[in-house]
C-alpha cells in the first residue's frame, strides 16, 4: 500500500529540516518582481510535499514527479495539485496583518474542473472532476520563512457561488452600458476601440483580496511575536482521519512537540453551525 504524500508529510519535512527557516532562492527566471518574491517560498513548500527539501535537483524532479500530477504556472491557479489528492495555492506575506492577494481568482472551498480561470494542463493532468483546496501562506522576512499557516478552502472560504454571483452582476451591469464596443472576456469586461483612433482598449479585471489566516484565526493559533518560528495547520477532521500517515505523523509529533488539537470552527458557508478540526501548532 502506496502512502501518498499529503499536508501531513508536508507538515514533518518542514519541522525536521535542518534548513527549516531558510527558503532557497529560486532558480526560475520570473520577470515579475511581486512574482520573483514568493517564488522561493513555493519552490520550498512543494518541496516539503515531495519530501525533497535540501536534496540536490535530480532528487528533487524525481520526486516531485512522483508526487505532484500538474505544477502551476505563475499567472493561473492553482500551484500544484498532489497526485489523486489536493490543489495546492501559495502566498507568501510580508506579515500577519498583510491581506492576500488573489487578483482575478476568488477565494475557493474547492477547485473544480469546469473552472475557466485554470489552463487545460490543468484540467487534463488527471481524470477529475472536483479538488480540495489547500491554501499555504507564510510570512516570509529577507528570505527567512518566520511563519507558515495550511488551511483547507472548506475551513476558510464560502461557496463558489457567492463570489461568482457578485462577478455575475457586476459583468451583466457592464454588459448594459450603452456606447461601448464590449467584447467577449473571462475577466469582468473589456471595453475596445475606446478612442477616435480606435486603438485603445480598456479591460475591467477583479483584484480579490483574503484576510490572511494568521489574522484571522489569531483568536485559536495566539499571538505569534514572541515564537522565532510558527507553523499552524486547520484541517477538517474528517479530511484527517482519511490519511494513511496520521499514525506515523501522530508518533513523530510527539518526539518534536508538535500540538495536535481537536477544536471547532465557524462553517464559512453558515457561521450557525461548527466543523471539527484538528489545529496542529509548533512554535520554536
């Protein structure tokens, strides 16, 4: 029986990592500054879900291949998705109180297949219909990570639904302004020939903004100043128990005192009722 690599193996190789707080630089090209920042930081996070952290690049494909079914691009979601599992997001944050950007794509409980913000590599790296979610954050200071949150979509973000509707009705409302050559477009609008020239066009893109998790959930994980590293994990218990590792990780957080914790949390589709959790916190 294959275990598959999953939050928990990610969890361990970052805590065991004699390079935990050091993100390596990443050897990728990206011309985008905003973009180059947190490139490190993903290289490290998909890293510690291939337990590869440190190994030299021929180990690292091998066993990123092994692990992952498709690894994003820089300008469509998700990042990563783990192979027959989860899609992965990763944001990097300059501190706790600092939003996330998410640009054009809205915050997702789950990624589904239909989705026309992901490329067709995406779409066809797997037979699939609908994904988890899993959104990585850290707080990343002169390439030190200081702190890293996982917290599944479910746990965090509402149903598709609620952020399409709004897209909806802005788009149609666009759609009824009159004297503009509106043309077909994934993003809000786009609006051409605007000028006597005719050769300006204007697009309307969506910028999302998320209150990070380490804000947010402040009330469960504490203040983290006085901790020189912080890792905290929100997964569904049900989503837990589902693991085959849970027994071996269970062991090993043990040895390094990692806090395995059964809590409750508001439901972000109905605050009314509550999800079981399990919090896991290491602090050093």
């Amino acid at each position: 029986n294959i275990i598959m690599n999953n939050i928990l193996t990610a969890i361990k190789a970052i805590v065991e990592s004699p390079g935990l707080k050091y993100v390596r630089e990443s050897n990728n090209v990206i011309q985008n500054r905003a973009n180059q920042m947190g490139a490190s930081f993903e290289e490290y996070v998909k890293d510690a879900f291939a337990n590869c952290i440190g190994k030299d690049q021929i180990t690292i494909k091998k066993e990123r291949s092994e692990t992952f079914s498709y690894l994003g691009r820089s300008t469509t979601p998700p990042d990563a998705i783990l192979m027959s599992s989860d899609a992965i997001e990763i944001k990097k944050l300059e501190s706790s109180t600092s939003s996330i950007q998410l640009n054009s794509s809205y915050p997702k409980n789950k990624l589904h297949s239909t989705n026309p913000k992901i490329c067709t590599a995406c779409r066809e790296c797997e037979d699939w219909d609908v994904k988890d979610m899993l959104y990585v954050i850290g707080i990343v200071n002169k390439q030190v990570l200081k702190s890293i949150f996982f917290i599944y979509g479910d746990l965090y973000c509402d149903a598709n639904e609620i952020y399409d509707n709004v897209e909806k009705v802005i788009k149609n409302r666009i759609q009824t302004i009159d004297g503009f050559e509106l043309a077909d477009t994934n993003e809000l609008a786009r609006i051409n020939n605007i000028d006597h020239l005719g050769i300006t066009d204007l697009r309307v893109r969506g910028m999302w903004i998320i209150k990070s998790p380490f804000n947010y959930f402040e009330y469960l994980t504490g203040d983290q100043r006085d901790s020189s590293f912080k890792l905290v994990a929100l997964i569904p218990e049900y989503k837990y128990n589902s693991f085959d590792n849970v027994e071996e990780f269970e062991k090993f957080s043990e040895e390094y005192g990692i806090d395995i914790i059964d809590d409750e949390i508001e439901d972000p589709q109905n605050p009314a009722n509550l999800i079981n959790v399990k919090l896991i916190k290491y602090y050093i």
